[in-house]
C-alpha cells in the first residue's frame, strides 16, 4: 500500500469564522488521511502609524491579546482530538502573522498547509495584504484556501 502523501498537515486558526471553516477542513483531511496536525495560531503585531520618517512601528503583542490566541489553539487541539485525531499539536506564535506561518512552514514542513480567507476590507488589503494570498504565494508546499459554507437566503 502507497504511503499516504498527507502525512503532516498545518491549518492556520484565529478564532474567525474563517479560521473555524479552515480548522473543520483539516480536521476532515486529517481523519481521512490519518495525518498528524499542527494547528498555528498567530497574535498578531498590529502596525501603528508614527510618522514620514519611521511610518511604521509594531508595538509589543499585549499579554490578553496574546492569552486569547493560545485559547484559541487549546479549544482548536480539543476540537481535533475529540473528533479523533490521533497526533495533535498546538502552537502559538506571536508576530506578522504571515511571516510566522511561512517561517513555521520552513521550520516545520508540511505536506499541506490550510488557511481561512477573509473578506478584508479595501483600504485595510491594501494596507495589510491578504494573509491567504501571501501564503498561497510563497508557502513551501501546497495551499488550500476554506470559505465557510454560503448560507443559504430565504425568498
């Protein structure tokens, strides 16, 4: 028998609908291909705008904003282990959060990375980016990108 080719798979989680969305996907790759998962959770530095001169500045992560991140990937290894995913582990970075998901993709290599996408507003992408852009353009092994499930409208 061929050895399953998703051996270890990484999802992104924010605590989002999204990020729930991309979690839900993984876990069901994970339990159909007995892959082991790493479910990253990155506190976001959140830039602050000073001046022409240094525009820039990311101020340190706050300790609740980091404690809520951590909740997060403790509830997301709860969430996979009770649905019977056998190896589980949990991370929590703290940073750019797609430079801490590429660096972790690096250090840590996967067969496939899961990201949520979210609907960022324009002024705020083009400021920041899309983390599931960056990440599908420079992740070090395959992308897959969850929406959560489109309701469906009365009518």
């Amino acid at each position: 028998m061929a050895e399953a080719w998703l051996q270890r798979i990484t999802v992104a989680v924010d605590g989002s609908p999204n990020g729930a969305a991309a979690l839900a996907a993984a876990i069901d790759l994970a339990l159909k291909y007995g892959s082991s998962l790493v479910i990253l959770a990155v506190a976001p530095f959140v830039p602050a705008y000073v001046g022409p001169n240094d525009p820039f500045v990311s101020p340190p992560v706050s300790e609740g904003a980091i404690e809520q991140y951590r909740k997060v990937v403790e509830e997301s290894v709860q969430q996979a282990e009770k649905a019977g995913v056998k190896n589980v582990t949990g991370v929590c970075e703290e940073g750019v959060v797609v430079e801490e998901i590429l660096d972790h993709l690096e250090e840590h290599p996967s067969d496939l990375v899961v990201v949520g996408s979210r609907g960022l507003s324009a002024t705020r992408r083009l400021l920041l980016g899309s983390v599931s852009t960056a990440v599908v353009n420079h992740a070090p092994c395959p992308v897959l990108v969850v929406r959560p499930p489109v309701t469906k409208r009365g009518g």
